[in-house]
C-alpha cells in the first residue's frame, strides 16, 4: 500500500529534478576546468608562495 502512495505521488518529480540539477552543473565544472590549458591555472598555482619574504616554512 505504502510503495504505490509513494509511486503515484506528484512529489517524486522534485528529487529527479534535484538530480538532473546536480548533474547539469557538475558536468558544467567539469567540461570548464578540463577545457582550460595548464598555463591557465600557473598564476593560482603561484598564490600560496606569494608574499613569503621569509621562507623557511617557519611560523610566528
């Protein structure tokens, strides 16, 4: 009885959508950052050793 409630419900369209949102945009991510070319990530690559005057991995 429980299981053909839960099959009629007009409700199951709202977790299919959820998915196909989450594959729509996951998808997205993926095609741009597998589009951009290496050089394109080098100055990111760069951020965490910028503004190191110091060196050393030493902390304060």
């Amino acid at each position: 009885m429980k299981s053909e409630l839960l099959a009629r419900s007009p409700l199951l369209i709202l977790p299919l959508c959820a998915l196909f949102l989450f594959l729509v945009v996951f998808l997205t991510v993926l095609f741009v950052t597998m589009k951009r070319r290496a050089p394109a990530y080098d100055p990111v690559a760069r951020l965490p050793f910028e503004g190191d005057e110091r060196g050393g991995g030493e902390r304060s």
